[in-house]
C-alpha cells in the first residue's frame, strides 16, 4: 500500500491510527480505545517451537544476546547468520556500528556466509549508505519474499542499544512489543545485541542493566561471556522452550586476514561444549574480576581450604552437592566458593550441568574432580 499512513512503529493504520489487518475483527471481538477484547478460543492453538537456531534463536520472536563490549558478540552473530544463509534461508542485518561494504561484508565473507542471502539496509539517495527502519517495514520485506525459495529466517539487529538511544523503560518494551509483532508477522526471528552495564556483584541479572528490560519481552535470552583471550562463551540463561541449565557453547575467535583492507578480523568458530552454564561462567568471571588481592596469609587459607575440598570430591566420582562439600570439607560458604574458584582456575574442578531425575525435579549443582585434580597434589592459587 504505497502512501498508505503508517504509526510509529511502521504498521499500515487507518484514519483512526488503527492497524489495518484482513482478519480482524474475529467472532466475538470488541474493540474499545484501541484495545481488543477477544475470546481466547479465537487466538491460534499451540504449536511445537520453530526455531531460527536449534535450542538458541526462536522464530517468530525477538530474541536478545547481551555480553560486554567488545568480547565477540558481533563475530559470534556473524557465525549464526553465516549458518543459516549456507541452509538457504535469508537474514536482513541491520548494522548500526559499522560500514556495510568494508567491515560488515568483509566479516560476513570470512565466515562464509551467502551474501547473495544477506539483505541490507541503506538510504534511498545512495547505493550503501546504511540506514534503519521500523520493525513493521522489515515484516512487510519479509512477508514478500515469504513464498520465495530463499524466505527471511532471521533478522539481526547489531546493536539494538543504537535504536532505543536514552529511551525511557515503557518506551524500550514499546520498541520490543513492535519487533515481536513483525517477527511472528513476518515468520522470521529477531536477534538484538546489547552491551551490557559495568556490574561486579556476580548476578547475571544484575550484570545485564538496561538489557534487563529486553529480556521481558524476549522469548530466548542468551549471553556471552568471554574466556580468556580467545574464547567466547554462549548460553541460553532465558528460554522456558528447553530444559533448564543447558551447557554453555564454546566458540573460538581466530583472527583472520582480509587483503583488501590489511587488518585481521575476529572469526568465531565453534569448538564444543562447557560442562557449565554460561551463568556459571559469567559469575566466576565476575569473582575473578572482584577480588581484591589477597594478603598471603589468606592466600595460603585458601589453597587450604582448596586442597581439603579436592581431597573431598576426589573419594566421590559422581561428585558433591554444595551442602555435602560444604560438610565433608567443613567450610562455610563463602569458603566454599573461594575455594571452588581456586580449583576451577587450576582446572581441578568442574560443575557438573544440573540434570532432572524422572519426575522431572531439576537436581541440585554437583562438584567434581577433574582427571588433572585426581593426580594433582597441590591446586595452587
């Protein structure tokens, strides 16, 4: 509907602001100062989950990623989006922090994506000036080629900070209520990247700030947690589609060459499994980063209390509860997770994910000894 009027949010309203849409109104309906009154019976059944990413990106949803700054985030996307074209299936990334034909293009061919199947944005007055739009224009897109061979499966937006600048909280679930109607209007996922705010009480949530407010109205939340110099972590910390507590996923960042422009460019690539969430690894991140240095005698009572929790969990193949190491080691705790710190940086011990037993009870969190904290004789800190 070319000039047709349109709201805030890009969606094709009638003289009275309402969105025009062919099914309305359904049996049963009333509609009174813009809102609908409706029969549930009248909204779609229950369907199983359609995903844009197995056990990640749902579709027909918007979907946040939330991390700090500059740790891989983008890479990690460029990875995802590179996937999905290799399946045949069209990604629209709007990009707000990089020029199109230099360094998104270029990461984007290193990945290996299909850039005959990666749709851009850009101004009307210039071939590749990039530019944004409202979330109901990117649906309409969508819904055009739906019945093509190559339809949108995911949209990505790099990063979704940029289009919600100073916004006020009601206005951000505004801007997120639009997206997820687009998504389920357009059958495609949504992908928002966010920083995340400075935070060191070890809480993800705490950690996420303002993306705290992307997450209620994302249907997957995922973040990513850097490890080391050249490793990202990548997990689900929201997502009510799949068992609690699944395992982070490992990608490594390997500087890759692009000719043209002389620099070396970050490419993730995946490499496995954590035996750990990635909330787990986001709070020892945190714990590393908060303490402060320790006197030597704290040192040497925490490499103490260390050795007695290995020495604990060694004679226990399935492990320890945090209540039974607690008890076997006799440490309160705070000891504890000082303790269990030192022995995962030593990599004597790991977390084991939480499993459900057979009536589906999630079970507690188990420590246990690695094969190197078996042989070891001293952790060290």
């Amino acid at each position: 509907m070319i000039g047709a009027d349109r709201n805030d949010d890009g969606w094709i309203v009638d003289g009275n602001g309402n969105i025009i849409d062919p099914e309305h109104p359904r049996a049963g309906e009333v509609k009174i100062d813009g809102v609908r009154f409706l029969p549930l019976s009248s909204a779609p059944a229950a369907e199983p989950p359609k995903w844009a990413v197995p056990g990640m990106i749902v579709s027909n949803a918007y979907n946040h990623l939330y991390g700090d700054e500059g740790i891989g985030k983008s890479a990690w996307a460029i990875h995802i989006a590179a996937e999905v074209t290799r399946t045949g299936r069209r990604v629209v990334w709007i990009a707000t922090e990089e020029d199109i034909t230099t360094m998104t293009r270029a990461r984007l061919e290193l990945a290996g994506a299909d850039c005959s199947l990666l749709t851009v944005l850009a101004e009307d007055d210039d071939d590749f000036e990039q530019t944004t739009t409202t979330p109901g224009v990117i649906a309409e897109y969508a819904k055009n080629v739906a019945d093509s061979e190559h339809p949108v499966a995911l949209v990505v937006v790099d990063s979704i900070n940029d289009l919600a600048p100073r916004m006020e909280t009601g206005a951000v679930i505004q801007m997120l209520t639009a997206w997820n109607r687009a998504s389920r209007a357009g059958g495609f996922a949504t992908l928002g990247i966010a920083h995340t705010n400075a935070d060191t009480s070890g809480s993800v949530r705490a950690a996420m700030g303002f993306s705290r407010e992307y997450a209620k109205k994302a249907r997957s939340v995922l973040l990513a947690v850097a490890q080391g110099e050249s490793d990202l972590a990548v997990g689900v910390v929201k997502n009510n589609l799949l068992p609690r507590n699944q395992p982070a996923l490992r990608y490594s960042l390997e500087p890759r060459l692009v000719e043209a422009l002389g620099v070396k460019i970050p490419v993730a690539e995946y490499r496995g499994k954590y035996a750990v969430t990635v909330a787990d690894l986001h709070a020892d991140k945190i714990g590393d980063e908060s303490t402060q240095p320790m006197s030597e005698a704290d040192r040497e009572e925490v490499n103490d209390d260390a050795l007695t929790l290995l020495a604990a969990l060694v004679g226990e193949p399935t492990g320890l509860t945090r209540e039974a190491a607690m008890k076997a080691a006799g440490l309160t705790d705070d000891k504890l997770k000082r303790a269990v710190r030192s022995l995962r940086k030593a990599g004597f011990v790991e977390q084991g994910v939480r499993q459900h037993d057979e009536n589906g009870r999630l079970q507690p969190t188990r420590y246990i000894a690695t094969e190197a904290g078996r042989n070891a004789n001293s952790p060290g800190v």
